[in-house]
C-alpha cells in the first residue's frame, strides 16, 4: 500500500483500464493529422469545404435536413431552447432534474436567454409520459436525455419515447434531444440515429464521449431551425475563425468508433454482471442499456478508494479515477466502457474481480 496516494493519480500508472478509450493527451489529436493533406483548407468562421462537409454527413447520418457544428453542447443546447421559446413566443422548458443544464452550466439558460425551467419527474427516475401530461404550466419545449446521465444512464421504452413524441406534436410542444450519448444507444434500441431521431424536432450530439474526440457537438434539424442558430452561434462566441481540430478529429474518431457501438454495450454488460456479484456492489441500472453505468457501493467513500487503490497497485489495472459520496456510508462512479476494455485479457478480468472481491468482503471486518 502506498501511502498519502489518490485514486486519480494510482488510476492514472495504471497500464489497463475497464473504462474510456485511454488518456486524453495531445497524442489523440496528432493521431487524427497523421493522414492529412498539409495544404487542406482550414474552415472559416463556421463557411468552408471542410465544415460544411462534415455538417452534411452528420445531417444525413442523424435524418434530419441540415446539421451546424458547434465547439460545444452547452452552447449548442442553450441556443436550441432559445429558437423554440421564440418561436412560441414562450420562455418556459421543461426538463428532468438532473439535467445538464440544469446542474452543470452555472445558470446559463436562465442568465443569459431568461428562460424558465419546469422540472419532470424527481431525481431518481426517468420522464414519463403520465409527467408530460400531468404538466400544470405551458411550456415550449420538452428536452429528454438519452440516455439519462445522472442515473446511470437509464432509458425509456422505446414505446413510451414514441407516445412522448406522439403527445408532445398533438399539443405544439416542441421536442428537443440531448442526444450527448445518442450514439451509444443505438444498440439497445436496435433502431439507427435517424429512426430516433424523427421523433424529435432537434437534436444535439457530442463528439467527445463515446466517439472520444477532442471536442464539439452538431445541432441539428431543419434547416430553418439551424439557419437561425447561425446568428446564435455567433453571438455566443461560437463562430471561432477555424474549428478545424475539433471538426477533424470528430470526424476521424467517429468513423473509428461507430462501429464498435456493439462491442461496447456487450462489454457493459459483462461488467456490470461481474461487479453486481461482489460484496457491497450494485450497478444502475443492473443491467446497462448503453455502454455506461455507475456502480454504488455500499461503504464509506474513503475505505473505497484504499481498497482500489491498492488493487491499481496490485495489478495494473484501473477501475474509475474517481468516487463520489452518496452519504457516509456510501460512494459511487461511473463507467463508459470504451477501447480500453478489449485490451484486457479474460484472465486478467477474472484476476481483477477476485481480487476486488476479497477487498471488499475485508470492508465488512472494519
């Protein structure tokens, strides 16, 4: 055991991981030049072959009629609401608790576009339709999350999603998808991006989570919806004279990752069935619907991370770089099972798992 060590900087010698795609160094970026022409034209304030390209491919790709990338979500995502409320000449939305504008952006959808929120639902569950229904005030818009982060990456029925869509277009609400990790569902759903898709009038995807870029988001829709997001864009200071390194390495690690979608559900679901047998240990959901879920463990955050610690030591392979209290006598993490995952062998994630076992039954002697 080393002493005075944390699990972010025993997480980080580890030479395997069961979560991510590997470190986010300069190295991912430099990866996506290797095979580019040096006389490629960079994009020009959001205009060039470069951008423009790249928009149509993900326009077709999600269904929709135009696509506008964006250097990040939370610009993307605020601007989208702001088109729907003035277009319904409304500035109420509605979304779940834990949504990411919600508790991640510092109030910036009511700071900077005076737009109120009407939560759905309470922290632990998802929307249903029963909520969008029950609603006591007018809204314009209604965002989901899919899947919905904050816990666990839980999913609706694709049924229940459709008689979502179904009601909120019977009464003028517009539907907006944070879409952060749309990719990553596609395999439980058994359903492609575009079939999702339709059934929202918006829809924001990451480059960033499970496609591992560097950074940058599509907002996407009609193509009068994102002509009018151009001019957001630009006066939230979007429009930076080149996105290139974003655009480029989006694209890049899109065509690298899409396919793999499969493989990392079904290792999500091989992990999550592993940790669910140890002692003190339950992952939500139990059983994963992406490649992401978090994993709650019954003893105190600081026990926790020792017992990981010394098990990063003991065999080179990370778990998570973080816990989180629940109270004092609960921790959990989260898990986005990426490339990492298939460069352990099945021996070593038997070896991991007994020895992880032992650890935490050694928890209920202290």
């Amino acid at each position: 055991m080393t002493m005075n060590q944390t699990i972010g900087s025993a997480f980080n010698k580890t030479t395997y991981r069961l979560s991510g795609h590997g470190p986010r160094n300069i190295g991912m970026l430099m990866t996506t030049f290797h095979d580019m022409d040096e006389n490629t034209d960079s994009d020009m304030y959001g205009k060039g072959k470069l951008i423009e390209q790249f928009q149509e491919k993900m326009a077709e790709f999600l269904g929709k009629e135009s696509a506008v990338f964006f250097p990040s979500g939370t610009m993307a995502q605020q601007i989208a609401l702001r088109i729907w409320c003035d277009r319904q000449g409304l500035r109420k939305v509605a979304y779940h608790p834990l949504c990411h504008l919600e508790i991640h952006e510092e109030d910036g959808l009511k700071k900077l576009h005076g737009i109120e929120p009407v939560l759905l639902a309470d922290r632990s569950r998802l929307i249903t339709l029963d909520d969008v229904k029950n609603m006591s005030e007018d809204i314009s818009c209604l965002l989901l999350e899919l899947p919905q982060r904050e816990i666990g990456g839980q999913l609706p029925d694709y049924a229940e999603l459709e008689a979502i869509s179904a009601y909120c277009h019977e009464q003028g609400i517009k539907l907006h998808l944070d879409g952060a990790r749309l990719f990553e569902i596609l395999p439980y759903y058994g359903k492609t991006a575009a079939e999702i898709c339709s059934l929202f009038d918006s829809v924001y995807v990451s480059f960033y989570k499970g496609i591992g870029g560097v950074a940058g988001a599509i907002l996407a829709g009609d193509s009068e919806f994102t002509e009018e997001s151009k001019p957001w864009k630009r006066r939230h200071g979007g429009d930076l004279i080149s996105l290139y390194p974003y655009i480029i390495s989006s694209d890049y690690y899109f065509e690298q990752r899409i396919g793999k979608m499969e493989q990392y559900y079904e290792g999500a679901r091989q992990l999550a069935e592993s940790f669910n047998r140890c002692p003190r240990t339950a992952t939500v959901p139990e059983v994963p619907v992406s490649n992401m879920f978090h994993i709650h463990f019954a003893a105190p955050q600081a026990q926790v991370e020792q017992a990981l610690i010394d098990l990063y030591e003991e065999t080179g392979i990370g778990i998570t770089s973080n816990l989180r209290a629940m109270d004092e006598n609960s921790c959990y993490t989260e898990i986005s099972v990426g490339d990492k995952y298939a460069e352990l062998s099945s021996e070593q994630i038997k070896t991991v798992f007994s020895l992880l076992n032992r650890k935490l039954s050694l928890l209920d002697n202290l």
